[in-house]
C-alpha cells in the first residue's frame, strides 16, 4: 500500500499539495478516478477517489475512514544535535520506523550546533512513516534545557542519560505501560549543571550500558529499551 499524508480534510474531501501531489500527480501519475490511501497522522486512514487534479493540487473524496489507536503509551527522546547533521537525520528517520512519539532536538552549553534544518527533518521523518506505513506522524521541535520546565509534566516518567555516574539501565526501572521521555546529550555530554536541573524536574539519571555511545545511538538505543 501506498501512503499519502494530508491534513486539509473538510466536507468528506482532502486536498493533496506541494510534494505529496507532485508524488501522487507527476511521479505516481495517478488522476481522475484512481483509488489512493491517506493518513492525516493521527490515527485515521482514507481511502479515497481522485476527483480533480491541476497543477498545485489533487482533490479527492473520502470512500471509507478507519482509525488506528496507539498499540503503546508516548515515548519521546530529547537529544542534542550533532555537528555532522548526517547523524541526526539517521536517527530521526530510524526512532520513526521503530515508533517515536516526538522528537526533541535538545539545545544544551555543549551543543556545537545550535539549529538544525527543520524542514529538512521534517520531510525525513514524514517519510519514513509514510515507509513504514504509520498513521502517526510525530512532531519535532527545538527545545533549550530550560523549557524542559514546560515540557516534563506532560510525561509519567522522565530519564536523563549520561556518561559518568548512573548504573542504573534505563530498561531495568522503565514501566512500559506509562509515557516516558529521555534525554540524550552532545558530544561532550550534559554539564553538571544541567544534569542537576533535570534532577530537579523529576529526571532519574540511567545508564544504557558499558559501551561509550555517539549521541544518535544513544538516543536509538534509548528508544529501544523503552518500546521493546
């Protein structure tokens, strides 16, 4: 099956525009009468008809709606960006295949690089739910350590990883039935002082285990532990 993703649904019909159209219209050349399947990301899937298309958009209409519920409680991974930015569209595209629930690129003191392309992110991790046929899409944002403080009451458990000082395996305490969020640092590591807000916040500090990891397995392996 074949997957397209839209959000503009209204009166039984949904409009497909920018690259989603061109992929249905000029690569896919679909047209007028042609059955295609579509997801708005959170949780419902449309089997629809083509009824027009132009040069900016394909209209179709809705002939059935089924809706998937979530199999597991939301797991997010807030983690640092990486220099090479290579590093960080891997482990977007990776945490979505294996069921991410939002992605959180992590500003810290020891971010060397303090933005990343989020539209180009944005387009990685849509694509790879539509490969792996998801109805969810998950959301990122760019977060400093600081708005943590508006972001960790959302999650029943909340786990911070860093090198030093945890023994502790993050899949030892986490309870599969509860939301979770993890933290994963920079190069360099969370600061002291950061490790001792997220503390503050409610963050239990954990471990992923004896190997030395790069941030983007890090945050793979994290994500691991928490949905299987």
């Amino acid at each position: 099956m074949l997957l397209f993703f839209s959000n503009e649904i209204q009166n039984n019909q949904i409009i497909l525009r920018d690259e989603e159209h061109q992929h249905c219209s000029k690569v896919l050349r679909k047209k007028t009468g042609d059955t295609i399947h579509i997801t708005d990301g959170k949780g419902n899937l449309y089997v629809s008809t083509i009824i027009s298309s132009d040069k900016n958009q394909t209209v179709c209409q809705v002939q059935d709606q089924t809706h998937t519920p979530k199999k597991y409680p939301d797991v997010s991974v807030g983690i640092a960006p990486t220099k090479n930015a290579s590093r960080i569209e891997w482990f977007a595209e990776k945490a979505v295949e294996i069921g991410i629930t939002t992605i959180y690129i992590l500003i810290t003191d020891r971010t060397e690089k303090k933005s990343d392309n989020i539209t180009r992110l944005q387009k990685i991790i849509l694509s790879a739910a539509k490969q792996s046929l998801s109805m969810y899409l998950p959301e990122i944002k760019v977060v400093t350590m600081k708005q943590l403080n508006d972001i960790h009451s959302q999650y029943q458990q909340k786990f911070i990883a860093h090198c030093d000082g945890p023994t502790v395996i993050l899949k030892d305490i986490h309870h599969k039935s509860e939301t979770a969020l993890v933290l994963i640092g920079p190069e360099g590591d969370f600061t002291d002082k950061e490790i001792d807000f997220a503390k503050q916040l409610g963050f239990l500090p954990v471990s992923l285990g004896e190997s030395r990891l790069r941030t983007e397995t890090a945050g793979l392996v994290a994500l691991m532990m928490m949905r299987y």
